[in-house]
C-alpha cells in the first residue's frame, strides 16, 4: 500500500515478525521518530483521583492549535483490538485513562530513520503516560485483563474521514503477534 497525500507518504512495510521494541520508559532510545511519551498527572485521594488529559498551549499538545483541538473517548471491553489506522495530517494524544492497553505503533513513513519499526507500549492504570503520535505513524491497541478500559484522545484537527487510513489488524505485512506473550 503507498499513499502520497500533500507530502506525506504512507507505506506498509515489510516487518519482522513479533511485537516490535517494548518500550518501557518516557526516554526509550527505541521510540518511533516523532513518537513521545510522558507520565499525566493523576491526583489520587480517599474518594477517587482526578486525572489532568492535556492543558493546551502546554506540554505535548502545546502546538496544538485551540479552535481546531478536539477532546474524544473511546470505551472498549476487555480483549478487544482496534489497529490500525493512520493519518495523514491529523496528530493524536493518546491519554489511556482507565483499564489497561496495550499499544502498538508501527512508522509507515518511508522517508522516517524508523520506518518499518514497531513499538509495543503497556500503558494506561498501571503506567499513566500520554503518547503522542504524529501522522504517518499507524496505531492501534488491544485492551488487556478483564476490565472495560476507557481511551482518552486530543487531535490537533477536527475529525475528517478523509485524513484517516486503515490496516487490517492482521496485516501480513506489519506481522504483529497479537498473541499473550507470557504465557
């Protein structure tokens, strides 16, 4: 598959088999180029906790512009997976605000020092981190354990069908193992 869209180019990769790099700090040498990654700010008290999304002009939405951000959640039940898709303008912030996830990225940027690299994030109540993923990186998640999980995402566009690519979970090509890996 090749997309050339305003000057960004889309293509599916020939990936080794596997899950990809594990990323397990902020700071991981191994993120995909463009990808960051943050701990959020969670206030947790007697009665419950408080979770701060994103502040805009500040942190990793700060270039987000305001009279196009849009704040959207996504709901899923345990074993789901939603992957891939991609944009082609459009940046997410990812905030995994409850249940657990596990979060795949994949570059398909041809041009990217990383293209055809796969990340594998855990990510959401036991490790609060916001990920931000810039366009022409494919995404996707599986939730993990028995509980619902509840996906918290700011783009800095409004939502256009037209900005958005899809690829099949099962993508030969990207070769992800969806599979428990600690069994």
């Amino acid at each position: 598959m090749y997309i050339a869209s305003e000057g960004i180019q889309i293509s599916t990769p020939q990936c080794e088999p596997g899950i990809g790099k594990i990323i397990r700090t902020p700071d991981s040498p191994d993120l995909i180029d463009g990808v960051q990654v943050r701990a959020y700010d969670l206030w947790p008290d007697d009665r419950s906790y408080f979770l701060e999304v994103a502040r805009l002009r500040q942190g990793l939405a700060a270039d987000f512009p305001p009279e196009t951000t849009q704040v959207s959640a996504a709901l899923n039940y345990p074993g789901i997976i939603k992957a891939f898709h991609f944009h082609k303008h459009q940046t997410d912030l990812w905030v995994p605000a409850q249940g657990m996830f596990q979060v795949v990225l994949v570059d398909l940027r041809p041009g990217s020092r990383t293209f055809g690299l796969k990340n594998t994030l855990y990510t959401g109540a036991l490790k609060p981190w916001q990920i931000f993923v810039p366009p022409g990186v494919g995404h996707g998640y599986k939730i993990i354990g028995e509980n619902p999980a509840m996906l918290i995402y700011v783009t800095d566009r409004l939502y256009n069908p037209q900005d958005e690519g899809r690829i099949p979970y099962n993508e030969p090509s990207i070769a992800y193992d969806w599979e428990l890996q600690h069994q």
